[in-house]
C-alpha cells in the first residue's frame, strides 16, 4: 500500500527545504518508497478532518491504510524499521542510530527552534538581542559537542543512517553563518544534501513551491 503524507499547500520557507514533510520526503527516497502527499492549507491544519490526524495541527501525517501516525521522528522510525537504507542490521549498531535520531530532535534541535523564534518574534523586545546571543551560545556548545563526536568521519557512527538523516535536517533549519564556524560540519550537511535520494526529496517539494506560485 503506497502511503500518503501531508505538506504545506503554500509552504513559508521559500522552498528550501526546511519544512519536516522534508524528512519524510528523504526517508522514503532513501528506502526507494513510493509515496504520494496531499496538500493542506494553513486553515485546513486546524480544523477537524487534519486534527484528527494531527492533534497539535501540524505537518506532516504519515497514513498507510488504517494507520494514522504524526511527528516527524515517528514517522521516519517506522519507514526505517520497514524498509532497508536506513537503519544497520547490527542491533547495537541499529540502537546507536536510533539514539542519533533521538539526538538531533531531542537535544540538538531545541536551541535552534529557540533561536528562531526569539529572532522572528522577540528580537524587538528590549530583551530581545540578549535573549538572541544567548541561544546562540547554546547552540555553539551543542555544535561544539557534535563537531568532536563526529572528528574527520564522514556520518555518525558507520554508514548513513536516520540519525543522520535527522541531523543534517536540524542543521539545515540553522545554515550559515554559525554551522560554517565548524567546518565538519559544515562539509557533513554538504554531504547528506549530496546524496541523490535528498535531491530528489528536494526536488519534489520544490516542485510545490513553484506550482503554488511561491509561499506565505
């Protein structure tokens, strides 16, 4: 059964990529999964047909026959447990991965969400710039962090994994200029945007954007 995932009819990130049916987008490419998606609209998210999906109003939903499933980090354990690409068949190897995406979600991605909102919404208060420098150091510890545990290795812990599905994503919502401050990093996003079954991802939410006539 080809499942069906919700995105933004009109996304905000200007095509980019940043938004989370993203995620999903490259972890079914990954798994060479055929999948199609239904749009919704910013209005449609909150009313009862999206909720019942989504109980927060968000994307993107993950339905597959009778099963209904939301948040992001789900969504892609499930595809990964199901299909080869993603996860290593060694169990000890297979709960490292797990425990990257876990990661990335769970503790690196907190202070970049944080930072985007104090820019977009509180920058103007008098508090603003503070609160700004001061998430930014957050992430510089948890980038710092990273950029040792990762060294000169080309993923995470062996072979591409989900972890590193998710944490070059996290790294994307927070781009240049404070991941350039560590190269590994920096060359570590490169690689996972390299990858063709992320270009094809890319390609196919682009693709949305442009029909849409662009996003707001």
């Amino acid at each position: 059964m080809i499942p069906t995932i919700t995105a933004f009819a009109r996304s905000p990130d200007g095509g980019r990529g940043l938004a989370r049916d993203m995620r999903v987008r490259w972890a079914l490419e990954e798994t060479g999964q055929r999948y199609e998606v239904r749009l919704v609209s910013f209005k449609a998210m909150k009313e009862p047909d999206h909720l019942a999906l989504h109980p927060f109003g968000q994307i993107p939903t993950y339905e597959e026959g009778d099963l209904a499933l939301f948040e992001t980090g789900s969504i892609i354990l499930h595809i990964a447990e199901r299909h080869e690409g993603l996860l290593p068949r060694d169990e000890k190897a297979r709960a490292r991965a797990i425990t990257w995406m876990f990661a990335a979600l769970n503790t690196v991605e907190p202070p970049i969400l944080d930072r985007e909102t104090t820019a977009l919404s509180e920058r103007r208060e008098t508090w603003g710039e503070a609160r700004l420098r001061l998430t930014e150091d957050r992430i510089r510890v948890r980038l710092s962090q990273l950029s040792a545990r990762l060294g000169d290795a080309e993923w995470l812990d062996g072979a591409f994994s989900a972890g590193d599905l998710l944490m070059v994503s996290v790294l994307m919502r927070l781009g240049p200029p404070i991941v350039d401050e560590f190269p590994n990093l920096s060359a570590y996003v490169a690689r996972g945007q390299a990858r063709p079954a992320y270009r094809r991802a890319f390609e196919a939410q682009l693709e949305v954007f442009r029909r849409g006539g662009g996003g707001g």
